[in-house]
C-alpha cells in the first residue's frame, strides 16, 4: 500500500529529495561500473536537481 501524504507540500519535499538521491545513486553506480566515479555521481546529481525542480515546478503549476 503506497503511502499518501496528507498535503502537498509533503509529497513535493518527497519527491524533490527523492528524484536528488536517486540521481547521485545512479550516478555513483554508474560511475563505479566504468570507473568514472566523481564524474558520473556529479552528472547523477545534477541530472537528480533538475528532474526534482521540473517535478515541483510542474506539481505547483496544476495545484493553482
């Protein structure tokens, strides 16, 4: 059962701190399978904020 948060700005902090740890973790696996480590985590990330901020950006444009 997933679970729902009780407003909005819940469920955007979520998300935003999500799609940012996933985006390095991705990015350090990837980096750690071809050996390119702090290259691939610094993509990951950044890749990870800008995913996180279209989300939000996107979440606050239909609650309005």
């Amino acid at each position: 059962m997933p679970i729902r948060p009780r407003n909005a700005s819940i469920g955007a902090a979520l998300s935003l701190s999500g799609t940012v740890l996933g985006g390095l973790l991705i990015g350090a696996l990837v980096g750690v399978r071809w050996d390119c480590n702090p290259k691939a985590a610094a993509i990951g990330l950044f890749l990870g904020i800008v995913v996180g901020f279209y989300n939000l950006a996107k979440a606050m444009w239909i609650q309005r």
